[in-house]
C-alpha cells in the first residue's frame, strides 16, 4: 500500500478476502486510522513485542543433528532467566550440511537493556568456552 500513487500520480492496492466481516478490514477502512495505529501498537505492548523489547534470535548450527539438538537445550537451559521460547527447528532446519535450531529471547526495552545484552553475551561466550562449542552459535537482534 505504501508504494501505490507514486509522483502524483493515483494509485489504487485491493485486498481479496474470504471473510470480509474480520475486524482488521473495517479497521483499514475507516474514517480515523490513528486509532488503528494506536490499537495495534498498544496490542506490541500488551505481547511484549517490538518496538517495546528487543527480540534476540539465537542460531545453533552443526553438522550432527544429535549434537546441535543436545547443545541447543543446554544453551536454553543456560538462559532460562530470560523470556525464552525454543530451542525449535525453523522450517528449513539443514543448510549446507549444517543442521540448525533457533533460541528466542524477549529482552525488555527499558534502563537495564543494555547490561541485560552485555549479560547474554556473556553467558553465550561461556557456555561456549566451557563447552567447546566456538563458532556454532550466531546472535541475531531484532530478526526480520
């Protein structure tokens, strides 16, 4: 919708539905779509997404599947004073002869952000040393 009528120029975005009584369609529609905006952003809030916590994606990969399986619990273990969810296969779960699990971390927006992914990283640092496992594990913040 952002793209539509470029240059002064009219554009026109149409919507094809099965249920066009959703709520999220009469919301597009009306007169007044600040308060769309306001309901949606106060929904983040409410769930604890983004823009109001940063969400920490952790990838594990390895060539053995038992061994990526085995050491990504562990990691998530590690962190369980975090808002965690997984470790989980993601859809394609073997790139390149690597098999892969994902970790998910909530970290709230607020003073303590800061120490808190100076503290994460810290924690990843040392499982990783005291496990041997360098090179295995990538931090991905605010993933798309």
């Amino acid at each position: 919708r952002g793209r539509c009528g470029r240059r002064g120029s009219k554009g026109m975005f149409v919507i094809q539905t099965s249920q066009p009584e959703h709520p999220i369609y009469h919301s597009i529609t009306a007169d007044n779509p600040q308060s769309f905006n306001n309901r949606l952003l106060m929904e983040r809030k409410d769930f604890d997404f983004p823009p109001f916590t940063r969400i920490i994606e952790l990838t594990v990969k390895d060539i053995y599947e038992d061994r990526v399986e085995r050491m990504s619990q562990k990691l998530a273990s590690a962190l369980q004073s975090h808002s965690i969810t997984g470790p989980y296969a993601p859809v394609i779960d073997r790139i390149a002869d690597r098999y892969i699990r994902k970790i998910r971390l909530s970290l709230k927006k607020d003073k303590s952000l800061m120490t808190q992914k100076k503290n994460l990283k810290m924690k990843i640092e040392e499982f990783e040393k005291v496990n041997r496992y360098e090179g295995h594990i990538t931090i991905d913040v605010d993933p798309a």
